[in-house]
C-alpha cells in the first residue's frame, strides 16, 4: 500500500481519533490508577473487532494478525495515564478546546493523544485486506508510564508467554517541533534516572537554643554543596548527565529548630555507569556529612540507575524512510538533547526500537507550553500524522521482515531488570 493512500487514511480516521483524545483528555486518570480509561480502550477494541488481554495493573495488549506470510511481529506501544496536577483551563494565547474534569490528574503529557492515535491506526489496520499485513501487529495501551512502572506487569506477560516480538514502536508528542514535523534519530533518545527520597534526623529544640538542637538543615546544605563537585569530579565530560532537587521539607515556625528535613530528586543520563557514579557518590555524601553532623539518615527511595531508550539504528532508519516516502524529507527535524525519561525504555532494551517524536506545537494559536505544564496543549491536527506514522512503519518493517535486524537485547528477565535498577516490584490497584 502507497504511502499517499496511508495519509489519506488516517486523515479520514482522524475524526474519530480527536473525539478519543477529547474524552480521554476530560476523563483523564492518574498514573496505575487508569480503570475508566482500561475499560473505554477495551469497548474501543471490541467495537474494532479485535482480540485482545487485559494484563492487571499493566495495560491492554491487542493483536492483528496477518496473511501468515511472515513470522515476524511489531509492538505499536501508547501509554494512556495522566500526571498529578490540576490543568490550566488556557495555553499561552486562549481557551482550551477541551480540560481535565478531574482535579487531580491532567494530560500535561499527551498520553491522551498517544492512546487515540494508537486506537485510530488499530481502526485502519483492523480493515487492511489480510495480504497487507505479513506479520503479527501487537497494540499496547500502557498503565503507569509516569513512575508507576507498570511496564513491569506488561514484561512478566510477554515472557510468561513467550510472545515473539521483533520490533517496537511508539511516539511522543513534541511541543518544540511544529504540526507536520517529526524527530527520528539513532542512538539514545531518553535518560535512564536515579530517584531519591531521604530523610536526614537531628534533634529538634527551641530557636532561642540552637546549641541544645541539631537541626538537620546544616546537614543538607553540606550534602547540597558538595553534590555539585561530583559532574565534574568524577563523570567524564563527554557524558551528558543533569539532577535536580524538586522538593525540600523542614520545620514549621522560625522559632523551632526542626528534627527531620526531607529532600527528593532525581539524576538523569544516557550511559548508565553515568548514572551509577552519581549515585555511588550522592550516598557516600550523605553518610558522611550525616556522621560529620551527627544526623540519622534513611533512605525511603533509591533507585535506579534505570535504563535509557536507545533507539535501534536499523528501526530508526526504517521509521525515517517510512514518514519521509509519505512527507518528504523535509518532515525531518533535529531537535536539542533531551534529559526526560521514558518507560519505553525496558522495550527498547529487549527488542529492536524506534521512539520517534511528533510535531504539535502551533505559536498562532498558542500552543507552545512545554510537556507537564498547566499550560500544555496540542494542535489536534498533527493526530493524522500521527496515525500515518504507525501505519507507515508497519508497512515498512514488514517489507523487510525476513531479514533480521541484528540486535543484541537485555539478558535476563524483568525480575533480573528490577534488581539491576533498584526499583520494587510497582504496586497494584487492580481486583486480582
């Protein structure tokens, strides 16, 4: 199937696909927390005709199956949750088409577009005529993606029973890139992290008296000032490599000297021995100005290094030709390095992957906030190309399914991907 055949498909399902992100995006739903979202996503899949498995706690995995032609397989992966805030009823120049009606979980993120555009090529895929398709086409509608680390439950299927995959696929929504465009490059495309969440514990007392306290805010700042020698101590310079303390939590009144501080944060980076310096030395900072300062430490969170989304250099080469033979060349464009983090992450290191990134930014009508801004918006009409991009990829991999891309995946298991990271096993909400 041609290319200019694809786009005016998705343009015709386009339609449908705004309608789903406009109600997921009102009905919107916190991360592990997603069971009106599970429920609309399956009645979509059945109204589509296809087959799919509900995983608890870990998301929706539908499947096409081809002409038989071929034994290969592709992942299509959208992730459906929504971040803990509340939405800015306007973007940087007006009112929104549509907000959350939950106040304490908004589509800062775009998930709600991820899922729509995955369910609006499902559509089209679901009615291609058999020979279209050589191969199996998995669709995964992913829980958790914001920490909830879902993705865990979503592996222990796949390996449980023993699902040939041989690509994965997924995009981002991108508000630096203009409706039209997309961002597709070999190499890593998001940070592996370190999260901390740790408690330093002094001796509370009265402000008149600080002599008779400890307070643990001194303690902090020693462990603040010298956690910004370690980048250039001890990473080399040419690993990227950023952290940042979000929240600090001390005291009550300006005349108590408090007895607990609590800081978080995280670190983010590409090469995971990166990472694991950094965390090597934040703890040995801790524990030492703790004992220099006669602090009691505890350390409620500390995980990771997690891993990085490396995109696959044959999977990315297929993605580029595909969007290109439909857009152009010039639909490519290049983007600055990026820091964020992505669950996708724990596919792309099991199995060839591209994680590309779709333009939606439009300046006339105000769409310019960054992603998990009270502000961010979407132009709705780069949810058609958005659609053409799975469908193209699709087409284009299974053109060259007999030949392998040479890939050498992670080892071991999940289980053995949790120890590596220091994460737990993610908790459950779901009625098992």
């Amino acid at each position: 199937m041609k290319g200019i055949d694809l786009v005016r498909l998705s343009r015709e399902m386009s339609g449908y696909a705004v309608d789903v992100r406009r109600y997921l995006h009102v009905h919107a739903e916190p991360t592990s927390r997603e069971f009106e979202t599970v429920r609309f996503i399956r009645r979509e899949l059945e109204k589509i005709g296809l087959k799919y498995v509900n995983i608890p706690d870990g998301g929706v995995l539908a499947e096409i199956d081809g002409d038989g032609s071929s034994h290969s397989s592709i992942l299509l992966r959208a992730d459906c949750d929504a971040l803990e805030m509340t939405e800015a009823p306007d973007n940087a120049a007006r009112k929104k088409i549509c907000i959350s009606s939950n106040p304490n979980a908004a589509h800062m993120c775009g998930h709600d577009s991820h899922t729509a555009i995955l369910l609006g090529a499902a559509g089209i895929l679901a009615k291609m005529p058999p020979n279209s398709i050589r191969g199996k086409v998995y669709l995964l509608f992913e829980r958790g993606e914001e920490g909830g680390n879902c993705i865990y439950y979503v592996m222990k299927y796949i390996q449980r029973h023993k699902l040939r995959i041989d690509s994965c696929f997924a995009l981002h929504v991108e508000p630096d890139l203009p409706v039209g465009t997309f961002w597709i490059r070999e190499g890593p495309a998001n940070a592996g992290n370190v999260n901390f969440e740790i408690r330093l514990y002094g001796k509370g007392g009265h402000g008149s008296r600080p002599d008779l306290a400890n307070n643990p805010l001194d303690c902090f700042v020693a462990v603040l000032n010298q956690l910004k020698d370690v980048r250039y101590k001890y990473i080399a310079p040419n690993d990227l490599i950023t952290y940042n303390i979000g929240s600090v939590h001390c005291g009550t009144r300006r005349n108590i000297v408090p007895d607990m501080l609590e800081f978080s944060g995280t670190a983010r980076f590409y090469n995971v021995e990166a990472g694991g310096i950094f965390k090597e030395k934040l703890r040995d900072i801790v524990d030492r100005c703790a004992d220099f300062y006669d602090c009691g430490v505890e350390y409620r969170v500390f995980s990771g290094p997690g891993l990085s989304v490396v995109n696959n250099r044959e999977a990315a080469g297929i993605a580029s030709d595909a969007v290109t033979e439909m857009y152009g060349k010039d639909c490519l464009k290049d983007l600055p390095v990026s820091l964020g983090s992505e669950s996708f992450a724990m596919l792309s290191n099991y199995y060839p992957s591209v994680m590309i990134r779709l333009g939606v930014r439009n300046e006339e009508r105000g769409i310019t906030a960054g992603l998990h801004s009270s502000h961010f918006d979407l132009d709705e009409d780069a949810i058609p190309y958005g659609i053409s991009a799975h469908l193209a990829y699709v087409m284009k991999y299974m053109s060259v399914a007999d030949r392998a891309i040479p890939f050498e995946g992670f080892a071991g298991d999940v289980d053995a991907v949790l120890k590596l990271t220091n994460r737990p096993v993610p908790k459950r909400y779901d009625t098992m």
